[in-house]
C-alpha cells in the first residue's frame, strides 16, 4: 500500500546548500536524461504555433478553410487530455516505454498531417500530434523528478520550462519559413524525423525506471470535463462578439469548478490528493504556475499591435511576439542557480511582479502611430515581463515537485505541471481574444485592456505565492 507524505515542509525544502552546475546537468552521467525530455517539450511547444503558421499555405492547398479555428483548438484539447494521463503511463510502461509512446504517437500523427489530402485528415493529423506532444511535455517533468538526483531538479525544471518560450520562438519562424517556400509538407515531416531520431535515443539516454507499484484507474470523470472546459475557452477565443465569449469562458470556468468539486471527492483523480487538503500548499503553488503561464498568452496578440500601433511589418512585429519568451526561457536559466531559501522564496513573488509590471508598462506605452523610438522601447520591457516567468518558474515547480515523498503522487504532481501550463495558456489566450474584441475598432483601446486586464490578473501571483509560502511554512 503507498502512503503519501505530503511533506507540507517541502516547499521551503527545494533546494541543496550549494549550487549546482549546468555541466553537471550536462555531464555523461546525466546529459540523456535531461536532453531527450527537452527535446520532447521542444517538440510540443514548437508545434503549438508551428501550424499556424503553415495553415495559410495548407488552406490554399487543400481548402476547408471553415476548418481554419479548429487547428488550435484540437491540438490544445488533445495536448491538455495527454497530459493528464502521464502519471499512469509511466506507472505502466516506466520512463522509455513512455516515452517511447509519447515519440511514436507524435511521430504518427506528424506523418498524417505531412500526407493529408483534405483539411479534416489534416485536424485529425494535429489531434493525434496533440496526444503526443501532451505526453512529451508531462514526461519532461515527471522524467526530472524520477531520473535525475534531486539536487538537479531546480536546473532540469529551467531546462524543461525553458523549451516553452524557445519554442514559442522557434515555431512561428520555423512554419513560416518552410511556408514561405510553399513545402508545408515537409514542415510535418521534418518533426516526423525529429521525433524517430528522439525514439532512438530513448532507450540509451533514460534510466528504465518510474515504474509505480500500482495501475490507478483511469480519472473519466476528471478528464471529461477538463476536456469540456477546454473545448469551451477555445471556441471562446475564436467567437466574435464580447458577449459571446464572455459566455464562453463563464462555461469554461463553470466546468473547472465542477473538476474541482469532483477531484475533491473521488479517489481517481489527476492532480496529487494533497492538492485538495487544507492547509496545502500544492494548490497556491498550482494557481502561481497557471498565472505566469497565463501571461504568455499576450504574444499571440503582439503582433497584432506591433503591425497596427506601430506600423512594423509583419516578419518584425512578430519578432516583438517571442520578445517575452525570450526573456522567459534566457532569465530561468540564470535564476535556477539560486539556492538560498529565502531567496528562492523572494523569487516566486517577484515573477509575478515583474511580468505584471511589465505589462502595465507596455500598456502606457501604447499610441497610436507611435513613434520608431517607442516601438523600440517596447522589446526591452516585453523582456522584462517575460523574464518575471522565468525567475518564479523552475523554483515553482521544484516545490511542486517536493511536496510529497511518495514516487507515484510525485510523478502524478510532476506531471500536473504541464496540464495547468497548457490549461492556463488556452484560458488567457481566449481572455486576450475577448478583450481584444471589448476594444471594437480601436485597436489602441484594444491593446490597453488586454495589457492593463493582464497586469491585474498576473499580479494575483504575488498574492497565491505569498499563501504557498506561508502553508508551507506551518
């Protein structure tokens, strides 16, 4: 029988005394481990905005372009599904046979997309893509807490979260390149080759361990309605209309609350049993992620703003986009040297801090037909906001990590990680896109309230990491 330890001390208990190296990260003993599941939350990241840049292209070629909304849509439903199965496929099959799926799957759906003859073989290519880049991205995880020594987790958790903003980079660009020359295919089967060499990589780079002692059921219940609420903020985000999406997200968050009051009371559930009980910190820890993450989703409107506010072409304004990832993934990989407690606990506040205040500040500056000098301005506070996520998140997901000492409940915590970041980021994603509407035809207006109405929500995770630190402390 496995009894959790929820370890409520293990939130201020994250960290060795002194620092660990990235060459030890890196080293012969522990490169495989660390390398082959940053490539698998690569994979899924660049994929998120891979597509959207090649379905313009894809549209021309195959028609469907009543399809054109269902491509994130789909691929977000099935990435948050995936993610919510992790901890019972590693129970199952250990480290390599999961990941095994996780490349086998994505490698399968890649393929269909690359042959598709009509846009619905292409949704479904993306669906199944999906299921498997989710996979990829709870294993990265899951795959630092059960194959590297606990004194790397802080260095592996940067390494893992910092995949997401290099892939946010990564993707458009790279989608757009190969569309730009009109080889979409070959876009999808470039990431099929990708994820065959990954797959061979598998069985000499991990450790064949994370099996569990037990095969949990399967949550039906739980992932039912997380997928409902899913589908809802993603339609949400494509509805015209301010009403609309207001009703959309109202049933996306009516959902949540019914997966919470489920997950309260049944044993077979998706997030730790710890998450639930009083005094916990893992829950504040959970809603602190979901806010950073939360904020990521402004880059997808950036663009938006850099081609109508300040007059940059497209291929430039979409450089400003992957402005905060860049500050996400290059400032997690200095901060996760920190070891000191309380600095690592100033840290967790501070990110939510900073970001907020970057998008304030971003929000001020805002004009019409701004200025060169002003647009300008722009990157370097957009890398400052980004770099707020990247302070506050390996150390985040360390102490999510740490808040039990029972293997399957952790792996289960570990894994959680990737739900509430693909969860959060479809909820503000479709956030951004109801206030972009609330703005009407300014679009000066429209980027002041999804700039000012981000500031406030994401600097709610000063106040959640506050109570993470104080439950933790008891």
């Amino acid at each position: 029988m496995n009894v959790c330890d929820d370890n409520q001390s293990g939130v201020k208990d994250t960290s060795t005394s002194t620092a660990v190296s990235w060459r030890e990260l890196l080293s012969r003993e522990h490169a495989g481990a660390a390398i082959v599941p940053a490539v698998g939350v690569l994979v899924g990241a660049v994929n998120i905005y891979l597509a959207a840049s090649l379905l313009p292209t894809a549209v021309a070629d195959l028609g469907g372009a009543g399809f054109y909304a269902g491509n994130m849509t789909i691929y977000l439903v099935a990435m948050v599904i995936a993610t919510m199965l992790v901890s019972r496929f590693l129970a199952r099959w250990g480290n390599v046979g999961a990941y095994l799926l996780g490349f086998g799957v994505f490698l399968a759906g890649s393929l269909v997309c690359a042959v598709s003859p009509v846009m619905a073989v292409l949704l479904a290519g993306r669906g199944v893509q999906g299921l498997g880049a989710g996979l990829l991205s709870g294993l990265g995880f899951a795959a630092v807490r059960s194959a590297l020594p606990q004194r790397l987790w802080t260095r592996g958790n940067a390494l893992m979260s910092a995949m997401y903003g290099v892939g946010n980079f990564v993707g458009p660009a790279l989608g757009g390149l190969f569309a730009q020359f009109g080889g979409w295919r070959l876009a999808f089967v470039a990431m099929a080759v990708i994820a065959a060499v990954c797959g061979v990589l598998v069985p000499r780079a991990l450790p064949r361990g994370g099996h569990g002692a037990t095969r949990a059921p399967v949550p039906v219940v739980s992932l039912l309605l997380v997928t409902a609420a899913t589908v809802a903020v993603s339609v949400a985000g494509v509805l015209s209309g301010a009403v609309a999406m207001a009703a959309g997200l109202a049933v996306a968050l009516l959902l949540m609350a019914l997966f919470v009051a489920h997950e309260r009371r049944d044993a077979r559930r998706v997030f730790p049993r710890s998450a639930y009980r009083p005094g916990s910190p893992l829950k504040w820890l959970y809603l602190t992620l979901a806010l950073l993450a939360f904020g990521v989703a402004v880059e997808s409107f950036l663009p938006l703003f850099g081609q109508r506010l300040g007059g940059l072409a497209p291929v430039v304004a979409g450089f400003f986009g992957a402005a905060i990832s860049l500050g996400w993934s290059a400032t997690q990989l200095v901060s996760s040297a920190a070891v000191e407690e309380r600095t690592i606990g100033r840290l967790r506040v501070l990110g939510p801090l900073l970001l907020a205040l970057g998008f304030l500040v971003l929000g001020l500056m805002q004009r019409q037909d701004a200025p060169v000098w002003l647009v300008l301005g722009w990157v370097p506070v957009l890398f400052v906001a980004g770099a707020g996520i990247g302070l506050a998140y390996p150390h985040l997901s360390v102490a999510v990590m740490s808040s039990t000492r029972d293997p399957e409940e952790g792996a289960r915590a570990a894994a959680a990680i990737a739900t509430v970041t693909s969860l959060a980021i479809a909820f503000g994603t479709a956030v951004a896109g109801a206030l972009v509407n609330l703005g009407g035809a300014s679009m000066l207006d429209a980027a002041r309230y999804v700039l000012f109405g981000f500031a406030i929500v994401c600097a709610v995770g000063a106040i959640t990491a506050r109570a993470a630190a104080r439950t933790g402390s008891r």
